[in-house]
C-alpha cells in the first residue's frame, strides 16, 4: 500500500506542476472573425468594381 500510496501523491504533485494551456479567449477569437469578415466583404467589393471596369474597357476597345 505504501507504494500505491507514494506513486499518487507523485501524481498529484506532477499535476500540479503542470499548467495546463488557457483555452483562447471568445472575445478576441469573434473581434478577429468580425475583421476577417469585413476585410473580405471589401475586397468582394473592389474585386466586382474592377471586374466591372476591366468588361467595360475590353467591349469599348473591341468597338474602336
């Protein structure tokens, strides 16, 4: 028994050394999807303005 005993309390103190990782933080983890979403509803934006322009340029030269 004082075997089983010894390797416990081993386990316990060995536990208790370690520090387990903090999970991330919810609130950082959402303003960063928010910003992320934003940026690439801009360059969604910019993308389809520039297709746009660039089917425009190519029709009026094709006409020239």
């Amino acid at each position: 028994k004082k075997s089983k005993n010894k390797n416990n309390k081993t386990t316990k103190t060995t536990k208790a050394k370690i520090k387990l990782p903090q999970p991330p933080a919810r609130m950082d983890s959402l303003l960063i999807a928010g910003q992320m979403n934003t940026y690439c509803q801009n360059i969604k934006e910019s993308a389809a303005q520039n297709l746009g322009k660039l089917f425009m340029s190519q029709t009026s030269q094709e006409y020239n």
